[in-house]
C-alpha cells in the first residue's frame, strides 16, 4: 500500500508520517494506539506495524478525529444530525480533496 504524504482537512494539509512503535499516550494510562493526529504540528502519525488495510482504517479513523476539530463538533450540544451532517460534510470535503486517499 502507499499511503499518501499528505491528507487535507478542513483547509489544512497534515503530514502522513509512519512510527516504528506504538504511539502511547500518558493521559490515557499509558494505552498504545495505532494513530495519533496532532494539529499543532498538522501530522498524522501511523503505527507501521499493522497491515495495509488495518493502517487505512487507522488513517480514516485520525481523519474523522480531525474532521471532528475542524467542524467544531461538541457532542454534548449538537443532535445526532446535527454531527452525522457535519461529519458528512467534513468527510465529503476531505476525499474530494485527497482523490489518491486510499489507492
């Protein structure tokens, strides 16, 4: 598989990057994860140890992550449509954009 360098959400372009180990996050108890997104730095980072497939789901998992930023969702205020058509359009936006996403 050849994951693409960059993905674009929401206006901005995060950089694709692969981790020899499981990315662990102190403030969940030390639970390793197989992505990270950081939107300080707009990078997307992917624990290379999973297969192909795993590691796209992994990547779409992060992007609904950002696309979950970038429309300012706040489940604890917006109905289940109100989320379902941002993500909807976030989603939208983000393939439309990044055509090579899963090739």
């Amino acid at each position: 598989m050849k994951l693409p360098k960059t993905v674009k959400i929401g206006g901005l372009n995060f950089a694709i990057k692969l981790a020899d180990e499981p990315i662990v996050l102190e403030e969940q108890g030390e639970k390793e994860h197989g992505g990270l997104i950081d939107y300080g730095t707009t990078t997307i980072t992917l624990y290379k140890g999973f297969s192909d497939e795993y590691l796209e789901l992994i990547l779409l998992h992060e992007i609904i992550h950002g696309i979950w930023e970038h429309m300012t969702i706040d489940s604890s205020v917006d109905e289940e449509e109100t989320v379902v058509s941002k993500l909807a359009n976030g989603l939208h936006q983000v393939l439309k954009d990044n055509k090579d996403l899963f090739k």
